[in-house]
C-alpha cells in the first residue's frame, strides 16, 4: 500500500501511478492510502480502473487519529509492505506499522530550498529509521541531503531514480499548428521549460538569461508553461525586461508534451530539484537541455553529454550555455542523440519497477 499526501498531478504522484501501472501484470497487489482528503484527477482515473484508493483528512498539528486510521486499515486489508512517499507520510506510516509485520519503505522524493532540518527530526529520525525496512531517494543529491538535515545513515538509503514512459514525439502537422497558433516565426529557436510558478523553479534568472541571449543576436522565443503563485512577478519581470514579444505564457496545460515536442532546448533554472519527470520527458524525446546544478540535475544531464549543467542562480552561465548549445549544430545533434540512450539506459519506467520489485520481493519473503 502505497501511503501519499494525495494523488493530485505532481512528480510523486507520478512514480505512483507508473509503479502501479508497472506492476499492473504482476502478482504484487497495490492500494493507496491518501493522508489528505483531496484525491486528483490522477486518483480519481486509478480509482475508476478498479485501484483501492482510501483517502483521511489529517488535522492539524499532529494527528493521532490518523496513526490510528492507517494501523486498522493495514490490519483490515492485511497489507504486506508500506510504502511511504514523502518525509510526513513516512512518519505517520511508520508509527502506524510499529509492532506488526507490516514492512516499510521510505522514499524520499525531494527537497526545500533554502534545505534545512531541526533537532526534533535529528533526535527522531535515527530511531524512525531503525523501524523503516528500507530507504530510497530518486537521487543521490536527495540521499546526502537527508544524511546532512535529517541526520538518517546514507548506508541505508539507496538511490532509485524516477523512472517514467517514454513521451512519442507530436507529428510534425501538429508542431507546425502549434508553431504557428503561438506565433513563432519558422527560423526561431524554440528555447522552453514547464514548471509550476514557484520561487523554487527560479523563473526570473531564466528570463534575465533570456534577455541575455536575445541581446546577444539569437534568433529565440521562449515558450513558459504553467502557472501558479509567480504569475504576476514572471508577468512584471517580462515587461522589466522588454521581451513581451519573444515569450509565450501559455499557462497550465494538462497535456504539454505537444509543447515540449515544439521545444528545440529545454530549459530548467531550478534553485532545488529531486529528479525532474519533465527533464526526463524531454530527454526521452531527444531534447538538449541546459539545466542548473542543483539536486538531481547533473545526476540526469551528463554535463557535456546530452546538455549543459551550469552554476545554481547563475544568469551569465545559463545564457552562455543556451547560446552554446543554440549556435554549434555539432554540439547540438551530439547532445539530442547522447539523451535519448542515456534515458533509456537509467531513466526508463521498466528500470524503476524493476528496482523497486527486487525491495518488494526480498521484504515479502
């Protein structure tokens, strides 16, 4: 049983539903627990294929009745492991579980930035770990930062990295519409990123950049989807900065991957990351891509290999790298064909499942 904060759209609950969907043809039998009431569309979809979804509203504060909840629910249901997502799933899961035979795994699927810890969890976590059968991150950045604010043991944390379905490519008609619904001139280089508006996501070096490399002579539109708390300061930083006609805010878009199929490098300025589903979306379709170091990034773009990977905040680098990559073909062709093999050798949804089949198999026995 998989125990979450909610199954609403986001990268954790994406390595949910492909672990779910993964093992869809095996015997090992999947539910989810949902610590909070809202379910999401993807949780709503699962539900409707015949996954057992239970979903609690926690209280504020800490909530005993929910350890409560979810120890009578794995004795009900006779749940074999736990799967905890997420630090406050895992503590809840953990507790719930203790004294049973219920196993537990933890996985830890990214960090805050500024990242830090406090002394309760470093006095708790040791002992929480103790009682946790196995440990995850989707990076080794993610595992050194909870051996560094959580104060866990990294010889028992192994790395699993997200692992997603390969996108298809859009068909080149459909690019061509989209091209031409956006406004974008045939001889453009499409520079983009899909990203919630976050601070975190760190929108406003990417445009800065951007106005870098325009002043700089590229030929470039810069293609933004998402949305979120940051509109209005990407709105106001657009305007600051004079390039209103060389960006497209195309807001929230439930499907994008017509947009990164457009997309000629994709872009990611991140202040902290786990490992990024849409940087692997767009590896899986052969996308070079530039990326800040920050978290699981230069675990996933071999710097020089399939993209860039530059200094975190660093506006003058991020230019320098999209302009690089924009301007020698050579390099360009290097990176798009390096990102599709590099993905399916280490990024594939198979690998995942896989990974994480060999824990299942070995706590079940």
């Amino acid at each position: 049983m998989h125990i979450t904060y909610d199954m609403r759209i986001g990268g954790t609950e994406m390595v949910i539903k492909n672990l779910i969907e993964g093992f869809a043809a095996t015997s090992v039998e999947m539910s989810i627990f949902c610590i909070e009431s809202t379910l999401g569309p993807w949780g709503e979809m699962l539900k409707q294929n015949g996954i057992q979804i239970t979903t609690h509203t926690r209280q504020p504060g800490f909530d005993k009745a929910l350890i409560k909840a979810i120890r009578a629910h794995i004795r009900q249901h006779k749940i074999n492991i736990i799967h905890c997502h997420q630090y406050t799933p895992w503590v809840y899961g953990v507790i719930a579980a203790a004294g049973l035979k219920t196993k537990v795994i933890f996985t830890e699927h990214g960090r805050f930035y500024p990242d830090f810890g406090t002394w309760k969890r470093k006095l708790v976590n040791p002992l929480l770990q103790i009682m946790t059968d196995s440990m995850t991150a989707i990076s080794a950045a993610t595992r050194q930062a909870l051996v560094t604010h959580e104060n866990l043991s990294a010889k028992k944390i192994s790395v699993i990295y997200n692992g997603i379905q390969a996108l298809l490519p859009a068909e080149q008609s459909s690019l061509s519409a989209l091209r031409e619904q956006l406004k974008i001139q045939p001889d453009a280089i499409v520079l983009g990123t899909i990203a919630r508006f976050d601070p975190i996501k760190n929108h406003l070096m990417m445009l800065s950049a951007f106005r870098d490399c325009l002043d700089s002579g590229l030929n470039a539109v810069l293609v933004i989807v998402g949305d979120g708390e940051m509109r209005s300061a990407i709105e106001q930083r657009i305007t600051e900065l004079g390039i209103t006609d060389a960006v497209r805010l195309t807001g929230y878009q439930p499907q994008p991957s017509q947009y990164l199929s457009l997309m000629d490098i994709f872009l990611l300025s991140s202040f902290s990351e786990g490992t990024s589903m849409t940087l692997l979306e767009a590896m899986s379709i052969s996308k070079p891509c530039v990326v800040t170091d920050a978290g699981g990034n230069k675990e996933v773009i071999g710097h020089n290999e399939n993209g860039l990977v530059v200094d975190n905040d660093d506006q003058t680098a991020f230019a320098l790298a999209i302009q690089q990559v924009a301007s020698d073909k050579a390099l360009y062709d290097k990176f798009a064909n390096a990102a599709r093999s590099r993905f399916a050798k280490r990024f594939s949804v198979t690998s995942m499942c896989d990974a994480f089949n060999s824990i299942y198999q070995r706590l079940a026995s």
